[in-house]
C-alpha cells in the first residue's frame, strides 16, 4: 500500500489522566482506504483511549491526527463524526426506545412539504439501506425489539450512510455466535471493497487473522509495531502484546490441569432440587462440591447465567429446594446469598459489576459493607488497607487505592470485582464470562486465580463461551440446553468434542 493510500494518520499522540495514569506516550497509527486493520494489546495497552482520542471523547494533549492528509482536532464524537469517522461499540450506543429507521435517520431526518419528518420516506429509505447488507427486518419496530447482532448491524449501517470514511469496530464480536460473526465480517469486507478504511479492536486472535490486513499493537499505552497480518505468527503477535516470552505462558495455559475435588472429601455445599424459576430454568437438579471448579456450558439462552441468578437469588424459585450444606434455605434476595457465603461476579461488568465513579477501595468493600450491615461501617483506612491487600494479591494496576475504577482497563476492572467478592471470605463463588474482553496475559491470571481458589476448598462455578478455558478451568462439566441440563461430564470424559456433541443434542459417549 502506497503512503498515497493513508487514509488516517496519528502522530506521536500522547494523554495523559492526571499526573499519575499516562495512558497514551508518543503514539502512533495509520490507516489506509479499503483496509480493516486491527487495533490489539492487553487491557490497560491504550485501545481505548486512542480510540477516544480519534472520535473526540477525549482531547490530546500533544500529536497530530490527519484524515485524507488534513489536519483534524476532533473535540465531540458529532465533530468527529462530521469528518467522517463512526464508531459503534460493543454496547451499541444507538437509541433503543426509538425504531431501527430513527436510529438510522436521527438528526438527518428527511422533511416533507410542510416541513415535518417525512415517516414513509425514512422507512422506505431505511429498508432499502438495510437490504444492501441483506438484512430484512421490521424498521418501524423499537431497536430493542432485536438482537445485539442486528443492533450492530444497524449502528454500521447508519455509519456507511452516513459517508462514514473511517469506521471504528470497538469489540463487535464478543456477544455474538459464530453465524452472526461471520455475517458482521461479509458486511466489513463488503465496506472494505467499497474504501473504508476499518479499524477492529477484538481479543479473538483467530478472527484477526481471518478478517484484517494489517495489525497496530500497543503495550503500556506505548506503540509496539505495525505488521502485516499474513506476516506475523499469532505466537509472536502473543508475544509482542504481552511483552514478554509467550512459550512459557503458553504451555502454562495449555497443559494445565485442573485438580481432582476428591481431597476435600466430596462435600457438597450448594444443591438445587427440583428447582424451577418462572420464565427460567425448569425442575432444574444441580450438586457443587467445596473444592471443585464446575462449568457450565451451552450457547447463549441455554440457562447458564439464569441458574446463577437463580444461586445468587436474584430470581426466585417457584418450585423445589436450595440447599446450603444439606440445610434447606430461602433466597429472597442476593442479601440472603451473601449472608450464606455465595457470591456473584456478573457476566457484564460495566451495567451489573463496576461503579464507575467510586474509586478502587470503594468498589472492593461494597459487598462486604452490606454483609456486615448498616451499624458497622468500615473505617476509611481498614477499607484502603483491605482494596491495597487485594491490589497486590490480584496484581491490579492501578497507581493506588483512590484511583477511579472507571479509568481502569477492563481487565483490571475484572479483578476488582472478583476482589470486592473474596473480600466477604464466600465459600461459593460464581464467576459469569470472567475473561470476557480481557487480554490473554490477564485471562491466565485470572484462570490461575480460579484454580488456586478451589485448591483452598472452595467451590467455584465457571461460566464461560470459551470451550478451551473451561477444558484448562474445570473439573467437571455440566451442558445446558433449552433451561435444562442435557449432559454431564468429568475427568477424562471432559473433551471440546463430547462438550460440542451434547450442546448439539447428541450424548455424552
């Protein structure tokens, strides 16, 4: 590609929050037309924050952005958007109360004669923009109305009506199955042919070497290297990501078993019999063990995170028992849960985990404030001596205590959670999509952390998409499907092609 080809260029970009987090230094990064090119590096690398700087969210303070070889300074995402660069995020941020076809014409809406919004126009005009990315659906209908998938594909849409030159892809992937993936990647390579230049942030290693030509790695908020996709081995790009040798982590990750649960003598802690929850799961049967890591696995909608819900007594149960060592409970709420020594880290940690504008020690001791009550408050300095315990227990970067966690990377966000839960001492812990858009530096920690925990005793239920993380993760396996358990699986039995057969209706050999 010739330098005639750049499309957008950051130059020596740096941002700073604060005396303490400089989140960008000295970066850089170009694009060019008719590419998709992937943005990677572990949390906390500076994605984001390049990202925020491109589309206006946040101000440099020193560099230089070009767009088609002039000079930009993008001070709101509309400037931005005015210029021709479009983002649409993992949690769309459209208007879900509103229908696909306003979502799309918003702020550019067609008039008629009388000078009012023309609605037979819009509709029209958004069915038929929708058509070109072979997307058929009711545009009159709220966007909440449909998937995450179809919210994503309206949101690009918009963007490519818009004249959207550069369009920023913030991990579009991490919600969707393998079908609705591959049907955002014919619509990014169809944009790709018509010459917009696609920048596409994701931590699927695989999807980047299936879809993008070039690759930007950033490390520490530092730029790392450009390279052509075809050209770099994913064992390097793992390394140069992570900034250390990738063998040792690698094998770590890949031949690690998870321990037997038998030396903790086979107690169960947490049962449900016969249990059914409205609208969820159904006579549903389940034993965990104190020592043993159980998966769940099955597609979305086969009840894994609903049963959580359901341990967690977020939902109650209309029918059958729980039982917390052999003694029959009440789960009213998820007060009761903690009071029984279980806790809960939610698979979505930006709506249901973090408080973003309380600080680190803030998040950690919430959960313990409210199991310990309303009468004793925990003291300022028995909080920052417990989140600082924790900080270097989980090895949360972070300059300290009082930081925002809001200005965390992802995967630190992660960790604080799981502190906030291990701060009550639980004997049950419930960890939904844990890694879930983190780095694979902080995913082997995380997994480890997991792992150690059940060598202590205690019983950990992991729910995860990922199939080789629950192989390396789990002792034992129990598959989902429809609101029921459909198979079982332990020890020597537990391979992705048993997992796979059961989830597609087959049983286990």
């Amino acid at each position: 590609m010739s330098a005639g080809n750049q499309l957008l260029t950051a130059k020596n970009i740096t941002k700073a929050f604060g005396k303490a987090v400089i989140a960008l230094s000295d970066v850089r990064f170009e694009l060019h037309r008719g590419e998709i090119h992937a943005l990677l590096g572990e949390n906390g690398a500076g994605k984001s924050t390049l990202i925020k700087v491109l589309t206006g969210v946040e101000i440099k303070d020193q560099g230089i952005i070009e767009l088609e070889g002039r000079q930009i300074n993008p001070r709101s995402t509309q400037e931005a958007q005015n210029e021709g660069i479009s983002t649409v995020y993992q949690e769309v941020n459209l208007c879900p109360n509103l229908s696909v076809a306003e979502n799309i014409y918003i702020g550019r809406e067609p008039k008629n004669r009388f000078g009012t919004i023309n609605w037979k126009k819009i509709n029209a005009d958004a069915s038929k923009l929708l058509e070109k990315f072979d997307l058929h659906i009711n545009v009159t209908k709220n966007l909440d109305h449909y998937s995450v998938a179809i919210q994503q594909m309206v949101a690009i849409a918009r963007a490519s009506d818009i004249e959207a030159k550069v369009l920023i892809l913030d991990e579009p992937t991490s919600s969707l199955s393998s079908a609705e993936v591959e049907k955002l990647f014919q619509i990014m390579k169809k944009l790709r042919e018509e010459g917009m230049g696609i920048i596409f942030v994701t931590h699927f290693l695989d999807q980047v070497y299936e879809v993008t030509d070039r690759i930007t790695v950033l490390r520490n908020g530092t730029y790392v290297g450009t390279y052509l996709t075809r050209d770099l081995p994913k064992v390097e790009l793992v390394g140069k990501m992570i900034g250390k040798d990738y063998a040792g982590l690698k094998e770590s990750m890949s031949t690690r078993q998870p321990e037997d649960a038998e030396h903790h003598g086979n107690e169960i802690f947490i049962q449900l019999v016969n249990a059914s929850s409205p609208g969820t799961i159904k006579d549903f049967g389940l034993k965990v063990k104190k020592g043993e890591v159980l998966g769940f696995s099955g597609l979305l909608g086969s009840g894994r995170s609903e049963t959580a819900r359901v341990l967690f007594g977020i939902d109650p149960i209309s029918e059958g028992e729980i039982k917390v060592k052999n003694n029959t409970i009440q789960l009213h709420s998820p007060l009761d849960a903690i009071r029984n020594g279980i806790a809960f880290c939610p698979e979505n940690r930006k709506t249901e985990g973090i408080i973003g504008e309380l600080s680190i020690w803030e998040n950690i001791i919430l959960a313990l404030q409210v199991k310990k009550g309303l009468f004793y408050k925990i003291s300022r300095k028995e909080a920052e001596e417990l989140a600082m315990d924790y900080i270097e227990k989980l090895q949360i970067k972070t300059p300290g205590t009082g930081q925002l966690i809001k200005n965390l990377s992802g995967g630190n966000q992660q960790k604080v959670i799981l502190a906030r839960w291990l701060a009550t001492e639980p004997d049950f812990l419930m960890l939904d999509e844990p890694t879930r858009g983190i780095d694979i530096g902080t995913k082997a920690e995380i997994q480890k952390i997991v792992m150690e925990l059940a060598g202590r005793g205690m019983a950990v239920l992991f729910i995860s998409s990922e199939i080789d993380e629950m192989l390396r993760c789990c002792t034992r396996m129990v598959i989902l499907r429809d609101m029921k358990q459909v198979g079982e699986l332990k020890g020597k039995e537990i391979s992705e092609e048993a997992i796979m057969r059961i989830m597609a209706g087959g049983e286990a050999s």
